[in-house]
C-alpha cells in the first residue's frame, strides 16, 4: 500500500507534464501541416492576393483564420488573368495598371503598340468652311481663258467662297513595337464659287489641289526634362491641281519632319527639297520663291479646343505666308467649330504667287493634331 508521500506528485512529476502537454499543443500546428496533402499546399500557393493566401495556409495548419470582418492590412495589386501556369492551368498574374499615354502623336501616328496593324486614320484637317472671304482676289490665271471654256464669258469671280479639305491616311506597315511604320495619305483642297451665279457656268470649282503622299514614320522616344521627342517622318510629296495650259500647276518635294512636345503644346517642323523638273514640264519653276523651304508648326489644346500657327517662307526672297486656327470643342456629334485667317504667298497652288489675306468659318473634324 503507497505511503501518503508516494500519493502527493511532487514538483519535478508537475514540471515535467507541464513541458510534455505543452509542448504537445505546440506541435500541433505542426503535425497539421506535416499531414497537409501537396494539392491543398498548391492550391493555397496559387492564391494571388496576400491576406487570401496567408488565411488558406492558416486554415491547413490549424491556426485560428482571422475573422472576414477584420480590416486587411494589404491589397493585393491589379491582376490580369490569363497567364498560363506550370501545370497548364490558367492563372491570375498580378501586375500594375500601366497608365495611358498623353502623347499627341502617339495617338496621330497610332504609335501605341495596341493600335491595330493595318490602321486607316484623320490626316491633315478634314474642314468645310461655309464662307471664306479674300481682301485681293487672284483673276490673273483665269483672264486670258474666259471664254475658253474654263470660265463662261461674263463670269466673274467672288471674293467670298466656299472651301473644304478631305484627307486621311492608311498604314500600310508597321514593327511589332509600332515604332515605326509606313503610310500611304491622300489630301484634297477645293475652293468651290459656292455662292456665284454670274454668267452661265455658275457656282464653279475656281481651284482643287491634290495630294498623295507616302510616309515612313519614327517615334524616336527620347526625352528632355518634360521635352519628348516623338514623331521623325520622311514622305514623297506629290501636288498639282489637275489642269494643263496656262492653269497648271504641280510639283513634287522630298519632306522631312520632326515632332516634339511637352503636356498640351506641340511643335513640328519640316524641311523639304523640291525635286528638280524640265524647263519644258515645270508649270511653276519660281514656287520655291514663295512657298519656302521649309514650315514650322505649333498647336496648343486646353479644354477641349486648339489654336494652332503655322509660318512657312523663303529667306532669301523674303516671302512665305503665316496661318493662324481655332478649333471649338464638339458643337455636334464629331463636328467641330473651325475658324482659319491666312496671310501670305500660296494658299493653293493657283496662287502661290499671290499675296493675299483670308478669313474663313466653318466645321471640322479634326485638327492636324
């Protein structure tokens, strides 16, 4: 029969049970996890979010999962699905929302590389001014043929006339990247006698110039403080206005072009080299003198509308012309309030001689950027 010491535990008997239970419910955890099977091990590190995938791993050791009402300490960044995972399965791949480019001619030039391949797009501004008046009306050219079935006899002239712009532009190949790319473009100008109706050819087309181009384009990307250099371009110009004998007039130029920016102010300037033509085929051999060599650009946009300048000249004679615009905001639908003042030397080819100033109102599309 045990002795009543032998009935009492003593402290080292207390002290040991302790450490072994304790040291029991601290390996639970453990001996949860060491029975945890590979696919719930999967499963949890496949979760994308942080706080998710920490409760999960919480869940299959068997520590208390915090409760859904508690506040998260993390969030988890924008994901994409779609990102295939080792074992064919499609994952979710964490990544940041990349921010979308202000860049104005990225956008003209479809420089983005999410823009589609073969893209069809607005080029020079696509107007309709309903009234353009001129203070010195060109009836040089047209004089000698009255009569001759180009204006009817006792037709004359307006000063105030009607003139529109088509032109658009296609690409025709493009890198991966989008950085560079090639381009067929079309524009077409007509000043149209809309409200002429003397003489029996009434409301005549008084001058049309077309003009197809084909454009290799460059975004060079490089930048300076909040100076970006975008847009290099070097295009074949080809212009005339489709007539003969004494109206015709026609040249084709080699352009290059150099586009920078900085927020909503936008430079251009282009260079071009007239390509030489036979004294005998060369309708206009002086149109150098007067259009220049060259035209710098400027446009600036602020809520939604756009005043643009553009000078143009010839150093050595003295002459070029100087054209200011303002586009509205949308008045209706795509169409927007336009408004042009030009002063100088070729405002069509008809009058790349003639020095005049002109005042028009209208509609557009577009700007030139």
């Amino acid at each position: 029969m045990p002795t009543p010491e032998n009935t009492v535990p003593s402290p080292i008997r207390v002290v040991k049970s302790t450490v072994l239970v304790g040291a029991v419910l601290m390996n639970v955890p453990a001996l949860a996890w060491a029975q945890a099977t590979p696919a719930a091990l999967a499963e949890c590190a496949a979760i994308a979010g942080d706080s998710e995938r920490l409760a999960c791993f919480d869940r299959i050791s068997g520590r208390t999962v915090r409760p859904a009402s508690e506040p998260k300490q993390d969030a988890a960044p924008a994901a994409t699905a779609g990102a295939p995972g080792n074992d064919g399965t499609t994952q979710t791949v964490s990544s940041p929302v990349p921010a979308a480019s202000g860049s104005m001619y990225d956008k003209a030039w479809s420089f983005d590389p999410s823009t589609p391949r073969y893209d069809v797009s607005l080029y020079a501004p696509n107007y309709f001014l309903f009234g353009r008046h001129t203070k010195s009306l060109n009836t040089a050219p047209f004089d000698p043929l009255v009569g001759g079935g180009v204006l009817a006899p006792g037709t004359e002239l307006d000063s105030t006339e009607a003139a529109f712009q088509l032109s658009f532009k296609f690409r025709l190949w493009t890198t991966d990247d989008r950085r560079w790319g090639a381009w067929a473009a079309y524009t077409q100008q007509s000043q149209w006698q809309l409200y002429n109706d003397s003489g029996n050819a009434s409301r005549p087309f008084r001058e049309t110039n077309y003009m197809p181009e084909l454009i290799l384009s460059y975004k060079p990307a490089l930048q300076w403080s909040d100076l970006q250099w975008n847009l290099v371009n070097l295009a074949f110009n080809h212009q005339s206005n489709g007539r003969s004998d004494t109206l015709s007039r026609s040249w084709n130029r080699l352009i290059a072009s150099f586009g920078v920016e900085s927020g909503n102010l936008a430079l251009l300037g282009r260079v071009w080299w007239r390509i030489p033509e036979g004294n005998d085929s060369d309708d206009n051999p002086t149109i150098s003198d007067y259009y220049g060599w060259g035209d710098l650009s400027a446009i600036y946009k602020w809520r939604g509308q756009s005043f643009s300048g553009t000078i143009r000249g010839n150093p050595s004679t003295g002459k070029g012309a100087g054209q200011l615009t303002l586009t509205t905001s949308p008045l209706l639908g795509p169409l927007r309030g336009y408004a042009k003042v030009f002063s100088g030397y070729g405002e069509s080819l008809i009058d790349y001689n003639w020095n005049q100033t002109t005042f028009g109102i209208g509609v557009t599309l577009n700007d030139w950027l």
